[in-house]
C-alpha cells in the first residue's frame, strides 16, 4: 500500500496523505523527495483533520479519515491493491506448482464450516449395541419391523389460505395414503384420540402466518414424539422451474441425508417412518431429506437412468426446508408435555460451527 | 413401594408386604424423610400430599390443604410431583406441575403451605435440596433448572445446558454440587456456587433417575485417585433400602425407561475427555 512508502521521519508527509485526495496525493508520491516545501503550506491548511502529536505511527487505517468521500475512495483504492496481491500470489503459486509437475504438494483443502464442525460426542456409531436395542424398543419398532403402515393426517391451523391450502394438497400427493382435513378450530388434543382410534400413524398440523405456511408439527400417533419445525423457503409446483409432470401414485423412495447425532437420528426415523416401507421402483420417484448444519431440505424428484453411469432427473412436487424447534416425547401437549431437546438459541447458537442434528 | 393405590412396605427378606397403605389414586411420587425413617410423604395429580407414618398406617400424618380458591371460585388445580424433606426441621418442600413451589410445616397449625413460589412456566418434574439449607434446586420439563431461595422465595439463579426435560436432580451431601438427568441423554454435572457446568457425561439413552452413592461400585483396582471424587458416583437404581428404592411408583405412562450403570472408572474417563474437549 502507499503507506509502507512513507517512512517514519516524513511525518508531515503522511499526515498530508490523509488529507490530500488520492489524484493530488499519487503526485505527491511520484514527487515525495522534491518539492516538499511546496506541499508543506497546503498541508498546513488542512491540518485540521489530522491527529496532532508529534509522533505519527507508520501504519494508519482508513478508517480515521473523517471525510466520508475520501475514505471510501481510499478504502477502494485499499481493495483493489489487496486484489491485486492477490492475484499475483496465485499465479505464483501456478507457476511453481506448473514447474514442480508431479512432485507438487497436494492442494489445499479450504475450511468450510462442514470442515470444521466442532465433533459430536453423540454421533451414533453405527454398531453401537445399545442405540441398537433402544431403536428395537422405541416407538417407531413396530413400523420398521413391518408390523404398521403409515396413514398420515395432514391439517393446518384455523382458517388457512391459499398457498397453505395448495402446500398440504401438494404434501398429500408427495406422501401416499394421506388425507388432507379441513381444521374447523378443533382443538388438537381432541383431534389426536379420534385419530388414534381410525388408526392414523401421522398426524401433521402445518401452521400458517400471514398467508405463509411457517410452522410443522408432526406428531406420531399411538403415543409418539411429536416434533415441531419452523419452515421457510417453500416453492409450489407452480413456481419451480423445469419441472417434470405431477406425482403418480407409486411410492418413493426415501433419501435420509446426514443425520449423524442421536437426535439426528431419531427425526431421521420420523421422517422415513412417514412413507411406507416398500418403495415402488417402477414410479421412479424419491424423496429426499438433506440435513445440512441443522437445515432440513425436502426435495421430491423423479429419476430415470439414461445408461449405467448417468442419471437424468427432474424436480417434481414442492420443496421446503424445515428446521427443528422441539423435539416432545408423547403426542402433541405443548404444556404438560416433557420435551426430548428444545431448540435454546442463546446456549446453543452461540457456536458457528457446532450442529444438533 | 408405591403403586396406583397402595404403598407396601417390604422388609428385606420377606416376600410379602408388611404394611400397606392406601394413598389415593394417580400418586407421583413417594419419599422418605432421611431423618426419621418411619415417615413417608406421598403425593400425585389431584393428590395433595400426605405424610405418613409407618407405625400407624390408618391415617396420615398430615395432610395438606389445597391453595384457596381463585378469583373465580374455581378450585386451583394441583400435581404433586416431587417433593423432599428439609433436614433439621418437619418441614416439607414440593414442586408441582403447575410450576409452583410449596414448604409445608406440619408443625403449624395452617395446613395450606407456609410459603408459595413460581419458576417458569411448565411443570416442574425435579427437586433437590443441597447441603446448606434455605435453598432448593428445580428442574422442570424445558430443560431449566433454577435454584430458588426458600426464605422469600425468588430465583438465586440458573442452571444453563440441558435440552431436555429433566428427570431427576440429586445434590451432594457436602460439596456445593448437583447432578441431573434427562431426557437428552446427558448427565451434567454444575457446581452450584457460580452455577457453571464441571462435568457432562453422554450416556446413550434417556435418563430416568439419578442417585449418589458413598460406596465404591466396584471393587476395580486400587489406583483411584483423589478422595474427592470417589464421593461423587453415579449409579442407576439403588439398592439398599427396599423402601427409598422406587422412584417411578405410577405406571400411567408406559416409557421404555432405562438407567445407566455408570462405573466410576469409565466415568473417570469420560470426564476426562470431557475435559480435554471443553
């Protein structure tokens, strides 16, 4: 930068750089050894700005300049100087890496927060015995072990509008055996024993706020955990791009992505407990649930294998995320009820890089 | 033992109760004063708190009085869900479900309770009493646990860490610490002076129940270490006194309910990586 050119003793000289605008100081510069006599008068004028004291330290920051214009023409300036290094460094570094040929050190792997995910100590091991048995006897046995098969029950919060209306609609095509009901203010706890008794699996509330699906609860029947998630970012079929024709009735395939930790795990359960256990290969379809830094991503798309090595695929059906708030064990009691983990922002956002599911 | 409506009382070779006792349907929790081991209190949903006496099974001891009627005249609901013993005194301290906190004295003639508290805003499922007086430790199903001062009754303070409900509270008898368990399959251990968290244990499943030992577990070698730390100990279900055994006396609700058997070496251990990893 200009700076590491003006030594110590020119204090006068750097004072005048901060004040001077970048033409008349890159003048200053070319004629640094002459003419200072010149300059001294003007800078005297414009010592306003600058810090007295008799001891100027070499470095300076832009952001002492006081002139807002000045300092962003500086600051600029500053920037496209740092880009330049930049830019000479990596071809440098091209060129050695050119001329070692095969003995060049490996490339560098960049640190992405994925990277460096602070490790969790409640990762499930996958032959760990104990998780294993606790699986074998948790609510969700008697659906992996065959004996149940999903009914879901998709409702929404009193009184919902159009876009909540077409999300479940379209939820109820993606999941087979699902009967979308209108909530005529019900209360949920009343719901959930009439469910029960006509033997529903599933029950999904989605809650609606200004005309936006913004929250879901889904909760297990018999006696279930019932987990609530705020949702964002939800795209209708209407508005996604490229988009192949509506679902067929066959059923999915499920995609459980990267649930790692004991909690990771036991939504991961939920949500594959939701479509029934044997996937129809003929429909080609398959849903998808991606959890990336506690982010859940629901996509629905439809696949087909051009030859052995290359797939072809579209994007049907809506797509949301969906973030965990609570985790309830036993059906839907927001008062009463004991909760297996609930979301405490302050304790647990506070590091960027540690993830709960 | 407790069950729906009976306690029995087992003496440690028999086979069959010696005493039993009716106590009122849907009944929590059951505890027995440490000081005099003839006096149980009992208490559950809709079941004020009784406190009996083994000698005389008929009639309770006392029993408590529901708080006074609202502004509406509706009777005030009450869920007894833990209570304990203050030492050195009769007094009785119990939390509720509809997050309050209770002292009854049945030395008073007042059987409604002697102080009132409130913490939080869902049912509080623990409590323990630490080594100096005054002062009780709540934990209710949110995951916050709370040292209340029992003299007014205001919050000192804070316990931060659990995500899950809590399922049980224990305090040392001499240091100033507190153990709790919960859903979230962690057993943390907080000192309660500056309410920090010192130790946190994953135990893969969800904890029910937690008790102090002053025992070795095991008899697991000889090199053991500092003193201090043998006194804390962790195990699953106690087994010395057929009475103070049952934790869990109603069986409304059917959860698979497991404790762990922590030995004191793999806790050693697993403090110690703890330690290396916080």
């Amino acid at each position: 930068m200009d700076i590491t050119e003006v030594p110590v003793s020119q204090t006068e000289k750097a004072k005048k750089k901060k004040n001077k605008k970048p033409k008349s100081k890159r003048a200053n510069e070319e004629g640094s050894g002459e003419g200072s006599g010149v300059e001294v008068k003007e800078e005297d004028v414009k010592m306003e700005k600058s810090e007295a004291g008799a001891s100027f330290p070499p470095t300076f920051s832009v952001s002492e300049i006081k002139n807002k214009q000045r300092r962003h023409l500086m600051f600029m300036k500053f920037k496209q100087e740092k880009r330049k290094q930049k830019l000479q460094l990596k071809k440098k570094k091209k060129k050695e890496r050119d001329a070692l040929g095969d003995k060049a050190p490996p490339k560098e792997v960049p640190k992405t927060i994925e990277n460096q995910r602070v490790y969790d100590e409640t990762t499930v091991d996958p032959e760990d015995e104990e998780i294993a048995f606790d699986e074998g006897t948790d609510e969700f046995s008697t659906y992996f072990n065959g004996l149940t098969n999903p009914k879901v029950l998709i409702t929404t919060s009193d009184r919902p509008r159009g876009r909540t209306v077409r999300f479940c609609e379209q939820l109820a095509t993606v999941i087979p055996n699902a009967y979308v009901y209108y909530r005529r203010g019900l209360a949920l706890k009343r719901v959930i024993p009439q469910c029960v008794a006509r033997n529903f699996t599933y029950l999904i509330v989605v809650n609606e706020d200004r005309k936006v699906p913004n929250g879901l609860v889904l909760c297990h029947l018999p006696d279930g955990p019932t987990a609530h998630f705020k949702v964002s970012s939800v795209r209708l079929r209407k508005e996604m791009k490229r988009r192949g024709k509506d679902p067929t009735e066959h059923t999915p395939e499920v995609i459980l992505n990267n649930f790692t930790t004991r909690l990771g795990h036991s939504i991961g359960r939920m949500f594959a407990a939701l479509f029934p256990q044997d996937p129809q290969f003929v429909g080609r379809q398959v849903a998808t649930f991606h959890n990336q830094r506690d982010f859940v991503f629901f996509r629905f798309h439809r696949y087909i294998f051009k030859n052995e090595k290359k797939v072809g695929i579209q994007e049907l059906g809506p797509r949301f995320t969906l973030k965990l708030r609570s985790l309830q064990k036993g059906t839907f009691d927001s008062k009463f009820g004991e909760y297996e983990w609930v979301l405490k922002r302050h304790e647990m956002d506070a590091c960027r890089r540690k993830f709960q599911l | 033992m407790c069950s729906r409506l009976a306690l029995k009382v087992w003496r440690e070779d028999s086979s069959e109760p010696v005493t039993e006792l009716d106590v009122g349907k849907n009944v929590c929790r059951m505890r027995q004063s440490p000081a005099h081991r003839h006096k149980v209190a009992t208490g559950g949903k809709d079941n004020n708190l009784k406190i009996w006496d083994l000698q005389k099974p008929e009639k309770p001891v006392f029993t408590a009085k529901n708080l006074r009627d609202d502004w509406l005249d509706l009777k005030r609901p009450h869920w007894v869900r833990d209570m304990a013993f203050i030492p050195d005194s009769d007094k009785v301290v119990t939390c509720t479900g509809y997050h309050q906190v209770h002292v009854y004295d049945p030395a008073s003639p007042q059987r409604r309770p002697v102080l009132e508290a409130e913490y939080g805003e869902y049912p509080l499922t623990a409590l323990s009493l630490p080594a100096d007086g005054n002062t009780v430790v709540v934990g209710n199903t949110h995951g916050h646990i709370a040292l209340l001062d029992l003299r007014k009754g205001l919050v000192r303070g804070c316990l931060k860490g659990l995500a899950g409900g809590v399922r049980a509270l224990q305090c040392h008898p001499s240091q100033p610490v507190v153990a709790s368990c919960g859903l979230d399959r962690f057993l943390r251990i907080h000192s309660l002076e500056d309410r920090k968290l010192q130790h946190k244990v994953y135990l893969k499943s969800r904890l029910n129940c937690v008790l102090l030992s002053s025992k070795d577990l095991e008899e697991v070698g000889g090199a053991r270490g500092e003193a201090g730390s043998q006194e804390v100990k962790e195990e699953g279900e106690g087994e010395e006194d057929e009475v103070w055994d049952t934790m869990e006396c109603v069986e409304e609700r059917q959860k698979r309910k497991t404790t762990e058997e922590v030995t004191d070496g793999e806790l050693k251990e697993k403090k110690k990586k703890k330690k290396g990893q916080d």
